[in-house]
C-alpha cells in the first residue's frame, strides 16, 4: 500500500542513462484499517549512490533492506551486485518466516518436514502434508524493491519481489513503479514518453506528477521524498522545491478552460447555416 517510482534520466552533460530519479511515498498502512503519514522515508540508502524503495509490509521490508545493507560491501559497488544481494536475502528472509509462521507452531522444521520425518504417511496425513506443502509455495512475504543507482556503467534499477531469488533489470524499459499507485504511475510515465535520454529536468517533474496521481490509488499518501542520484551522489529534493513543483503540478492539471470546452460543444453541436 504505497508508491515507489524509479525513471532513468540524462546527466547534466546530456549522456543517457546516467542518472536517476526515484521518489515515494510516506504513508504506512497498519492490519488494513489504520493510516498515517510517518516521517521514516521508504528511499533507503544502501551505498553513497544507490538506494533501495520498499514496498509492501513496512517491517518485513525494513528487516531486508537492514540485511541488504549489510551485505553489501563498504566499497562502491555496481548495482546490479546490490540487487543480486537483495534477491538472495529476500529468499532468506522468507524462508525464515516460513519456518516461523508455518513450522515452528506444528513443532516441526522445513527439513524435517520435507525429510518425510511425520510419522506414518496415512491419509490424513498426506492431506495434512499436502496442505502445508501449499502454503509453502504460496506464502509471500508481501514485499517488492526497487534497487536503483549509478555505477561506473551508468544509471540503473532493478526490482526484487515475490518469490525472491532473482531481479529484473527494467534497463530497457527505463522506468518503473511498485506499490499500490503502480498503475496509476505507470500510465502517467507511459503519457510522457518517458525514455532514459529524458533531461533530469524532465524527469523530475514527470516522477513527480506520476507519484502526484499515484495518490488516487488507496494506501498512498500525499508527503513526497523525491531524489536524484548521480555520479556524484545521491541529492534530496529539499521542501522549497517540492512546493514549488506542486504549483508547476496544479498548472499541469488545470482543468480545460471555459474557450477550450466551448469550442468542443460547437464541434458536438455545430451551428446550423441560417439559424
């Protein structure tokens, strides 16, 4: 129940894909009845220039970026070493919770249980044991990241979800957004054309309209963080800025003047000749 976006951008001497711009949300969601706006941010800092976005239960994914963090050596590292890091510890995470919501209330653990070590295999059984077997397989830690950072390759961003164990690289693509605003997001990125060869300008403010209608979408609140990383480091968007693109945001969607519409009623109900 958030958002989290990442779009590859231009740096300032105008070489694609060697920046980006990430920005979210801060509202928390609580057992599905309760929200509020916290002053934690879901931008994390793994290394000097590369962050982790976390979507999804808040204090599962708080736990993996902290194991992220320290995993990941001191020295810059590429990013796409950081993302390997949280898909191998996304699996480890949940498989520990497994273990703890699944097996450790039945007495049992995951290699006992898959060693076959239950007893006789009667029907009853069997049942029991396909049925935990299929909350194994389908148990989601409800958890997705977004990795994004600059290395000596250039820009970059990766997601890491469901069932962990692997990343996708969204080089291609160049944009992305996880969270309960995804779709929202997504369609207004899609509606700039937005390309990796974009300015940092540009992608500033696309970013942040897409987080701005990512709001619609229930569980996503209304405080921004928004960040820019470069070769240089990672640069937040500081309050006087983001006041100021919120007015450039009200302009944007200013809804179609009086003339505009006027001129869509003669189209809909010309005015006959003579009358």
């Amino acid at each position: 129940m958030t958002i989290c976006i990442g779009a590859l951008c231009s740096n300032k001497a105008g070489e694609a894909n060697k920046a980006i711009v990430v920005a979210s949300d801060r509202m928390v969601t609580l057992g599905h009845l309760t929200e509020f706006e916290h002053e934690a941010p879901k931008i994390a800092p793994v290394r000097d220039k590369v962050v982790a976005l976390m979507a999804g239960d808040a204090f599962r994914a708080s736990q993996l970026i902290r194991e992220i963090v320290a995993a990941t050596p001191p020295e810059s590292p590429q990013v796409i070493g950081v993302a390997k890091i949280a898909a191998t510890k996304y699996t480890e995470l949940r498989l520990r919770q497994i273990d703890i919501d699944i097996f450790q209330p039945r007495g049992l653990s995951r290699a006992q249980f898959y060693a076959g070590q239950i007893g006789a295999l009667t029907t009853q059984l069997q049942n029991l044991g396909f049925q935990i077997d299929q909350q194994v397989t389908t148990f989601n830690l409800n958890v997705e990241l977004l990795i994004a950072g600059v290395d000596d390759s250039g820009a970059q961003l990766f997601s890491v979800g469901h069932p962990g164990g692997n990343h996708t690289n969204l080089q291609q693509i160049g944009y992305h957004a996880i969270g309960s605003g995804q779709l929202h997001a997504m369609q207004s990125l899609i509606g700039f054309g937005h390309i990796g060869s974009k300015t940092i300008e540009e992608t500033l403010f696309a970013v942040y309209v897409a987080k701005r209608r990512a709001e619609v979408a229930p569980g996503v609140g209304t405080e921004t963080d928004l960040e820019i990383i470069t070769v240089d480091g990672i640069e937040k968007i500081k309050k006087p800025i983001l006041e100021k693109l919120n007015e450039f945001y009200l302009q944007f969607q200013k809804p179609a003047s009086v003339e505009i519409i006027d001129n869509v009623k003669k189209l809909i109900y010309p005015v006959s000749k003579g009358s």
